[in-house]
C-alpha cells in the first residue's frame, strides 16, 4: 500500500501548486456561506432553518455548474496538454453557452414561483414564508456566477489555480461587508434580514463577474478569440455533449439526490432541529472537504494533460493510483481532526455559537461523529470520481458509480429509516452518509481495469 507515492523531482512540488490555490478557492466559497449562515443564524433558529431550506434549489444550480465545470476540464486539460488554444476557446464558448441557458432558466423559475420551489423542500409555513425572497434574489445571482465560473474553470485546467483563488476571495470580502450593512442595517442601510443576505450575494457576484470580465480582456496567456468563443462550432459541441453531458446529468441528479435527502429531513417530526443542525453541519462538511476538492481538482489537471501529451496507460495508472493514495491520507487527516474538535471546539463553542440546543446540538455532534468516520473513503471517492475517471474521459462509468450508491444506496435507506421507520436520528444521519459503503470499492475495481483511460482530443483540422 502507497507504493505508488514515490515520484520523481519537482512532483508534488507541482502537486502542491495546482492543488493549494483550488483549496484555498473552495475554503474562501465555502466561507462566503458559511458568513451567510453565521449573520442569518443570529437572527433566530427560524431564520436558519429558513435559509438553509432555501439554498436546496440554490445547491442544485451549483452542482449543475460544477458539473459543466468538470465537463469542461476534461476537455480542456487535454488540449492544454497538446496546446491547442483555439480548441480550448471552442469548449470555453460551449460551456459558456450551457451555463447562461441553464443558470437563467432556474433563476426565471425561482424568481416567478419561490413559493412553490420553497414547498417541495419544506411544509413548514413558517420557514416558506421566511425563504421565498431569499431563494428569489439568489437565484439571479448565479446567472452572473455562472459565466464567472466557467471562465475561471477554464483557466483552472490551464494550471491557472491562482486566478480563481484571487477573484473568490475579493467576492467573499464584499459579500461580508454587504451581509453585515444589509443584514442588521449599519451605516445608514435599512435591516434587511435574511433579504439582505440574498442581496449581498447577488451585488458580490455582479462584481465578481465585472473582475472577471476585465481580467479575460486583458489576458494574454490563454487570450480570448472571440470568432471561436462565439462560434464554438458543431464537432466541439457534440464532443463537449459526449464527454460533459454524463458528467453534468451525473451533478444534476447528484445535487437533487441531496436535495431530496434535505427534503426528508424537512418532512421529519423534528424537521427545525435536524434542518438546523443540517445547515451547520453543512458548513462543517464543506470547510472538511475543500482539501479533497483541491487534490480532486489537481488530479483532473495533472492526469487530464498528461494523457494529451500521449502518456502511456501505466505511467497514467501509476500517477492515478500516487494520487488517490495522497487522497486518502487526507482524508484520514481531516478525519483525526473532526474527531479532535467535536469536543474541544465544535460541542462547546461552534453549536451554542449558533443557537444550537437541545435536540439539534445532540443531532449535529452525531452528523460530525459520522463524517469523521467516513471522511477518508468520501477523500478517496471525489479524487476518484470528480478528479481521476473524469479526467480520463470514463465520465459515464464516473456517473453510474456515483449516483447508484447514492439514489441506490443512500436515498432510500433515509426516506426508510427517516420516514417510514421512524429509526433513531443516528441511524438517519447513517443512512445519509451510506453511500461510500459502495463508491469506494467499486472505484477501487474500475481503476484497476485501465479502462477509464481516454484521449478525447482531435487534432486541428478536426475542428
């Protein structure tokens, strides 16, 4: 075990070049919700729960994009890898095209039926009336963050990691600012509550698209042509629909799986207390995972350029292999440290912090108790999944692993035990986190068959 770690000069100097940025990009993403939470949270439990059933649709419309952002990188990563600028502008145009058309048609439903969006996730009056303006705002706001994100992705698989980590970072500085004047009512502001917080985020990502817009003018490393961005032209579409159309369905139905298991929560007896233990354990999960997503991230590049530039099928599994083991011993970290602060810091601290008492206290230190269990298989499984399979052009098999654990697996074993059993809350946060029982093993099967190991390129003349 972890033969595969030694590698030559310069490796994981690399590695850690590509894969830092994209950490701190997902921490700095992760810490933009997590002030929303935090501000909304000071307002009441009610308010909480609100928001944290609101950003159910809202969750939904950033998987799709990361989907089309991880279509996007397999492509992309390999025509890096045999420098084909202009191929890389003809994938850009697509996504670029998919992202509007998609991020527009959710924020025109949002925007037009909140009310109705907010009952499929909760039935709880209260909470649907506190949500349905925030969902409303916010779905707008990521028709700006779509276009932002899929220029950023872009220069993500053109090892570029730095960019988005500097562009996430003045958009999360704003929306603080903003949540703080808009949501309590300083300097001057009126007290907007949780539609504060909604408009906070939609004025950061309209400045986040203008820094972005800017920057994409003024680039000369990758520089924009405009004719092939525009114009993207059919053969790169229908290799784009080949390769990212699994992967974007695969986000899609992930995301509404999650979504629906928010669902169940939201219908439970105790559906305040778990959707409020949910909302901070949410945030917990995330900060635990932008490590994971960062490797993920680094391995879609690093393993999607080195099989444009025509690596053998064993010097790609032996880098596949060197990577997945570095997941796991993140994974384990992570796991040792969700262990060492969920009674150093997270039970005394974090919860009262938030309002948590009672029954949602008891129900997130058991969410937290769960995660760290299952931290190393989940690491294992996003490198392997979102980072390896996909960037060797296996993005179908990548979904069905994937979504069988999870609506197979995970779904169904909550909606029973939630639902229909009335089982003990431990069993039911069980239940949610299941599906690595099966991703694990069965991505341990496919690497070893080789069989995800693709190019995907055409060459010039191609196109």
């Amino acid at each position: 075990m972890f033969r595969h770690l030694r590698r030559g000069a310069g490796f994981y100097q690399n590695l850690c070049k590509l894969a830092f940025p994209l950490i701190l990009q997902n921490l700095i993403t992760t810490s933009l919700g997590f002030v929303d939470t935090f501000m909304v949270g000071l307002l009441g439990s009610n308010e909480l729960s609100a928001v944290t059933a609101a950003n159910t649709p809202i969750f939904l419309v950033q998987v799709i994009i990361f989907g089309l952002l991880s279509g996007q990188s397999i492509l992309v990563s390999q025509y890096w890898g045999k420098g084909d600028q202009g191929a890389i502008n003809r994938c850009t145009g697509v996504a670029l095209y998919f992202g509007l058309a998609i991020s527009s048609l959710v924020a025109l439903t949002l925007l037009l039926f909140p009310r109705g969006v907010m009952t499929l996730v909760t039935d709880n009056a209260l909470l649907v009336e506190l949500g349905a303006p925030y969902v409303r705002i916010v779905g707008v706001s990521y028709v700006f963050n779509a276009a932002s994100s899929v220029y950023i992705g872009m220069q993500r698989s053109t090892e570029n990691s730095l960019m988005g980590m500097l562009v996430f970072a003045t958009s999360m500085l704003l929306n603080t600012f903003l949540n703080y004047v808009l949501i309590f009512g300083k300097l001057g502001a009126p007290a907007l509550g949780v539609t504060g917080a909604a408009t906070a985020t939609l004025l950061s990502r309209m400045a986040e698209f203008g820094i972005v817009s800017v920057y994409a003018l003024r680039d000369r490393r990758v520089p924009l042509q405009p004719k092939l961005l525009l114009r993207p032209g059919a053969v790169i579409t229908r290799d784009f629909l080949k390769y990212a159309s699994p992967v974007l369905l695969n986000e899609s139905l992930w995301g509404l799986g999650v979504s629906v298991l928010t669902s169940i929560m939201g219908h439970m007896a105790i559906s305040a207390e778990i959707l409020a233990a949910h909302a901070i354990m949410g945030n917990i999960e995330k900060f635990s995972t932008v490590a994971c997503f960062g490797v993920a991230g680094a391995t879609s590049v690093i393993v999607g350029k080195r099989i444009g530039e025509g690596a053998s099928k064993e010097e790609v599994y032996s880098l596949g292999c060197c990577l997945l083991e570095v997941s796991l011993l993140v994974g384990l970290a992570v796991a040792l440290c969700l262990a060492a602060l969920l009674p150093t810091v997270f039970i005394p601290f974090v919860f009262p912090l938030f309002h948590l008492e009672g029954l949602s206290r008891q129900i997130a230190a058991i969410m937290c108790a769960i995660l760290a269990l299952m931290m190393p298989a989940k690491a294992f499984d996003i490198t392997n999944i979102t980072g390896l399979l996909r960037a060797g052009g296996d993005a179908r098999m990548a979904s069905v692993i994937d979504l069988t654990c999870q609506w197979g697996m995970a779904v169904v074993l909550s909606y029973l035990t939630a639902l229909v059993l009335d089982a003990p809350v431990a069993v039911v946060c069980f239940a949610i986190q299941s599906e690595n029982f099966c991703k694990m093993p069965w991505g341990i099967v496919r690497l070893r068959s080789r069989k995800w190991i693709n190019s995907v390129t055409r060459g010039g003349e191609d196109l």
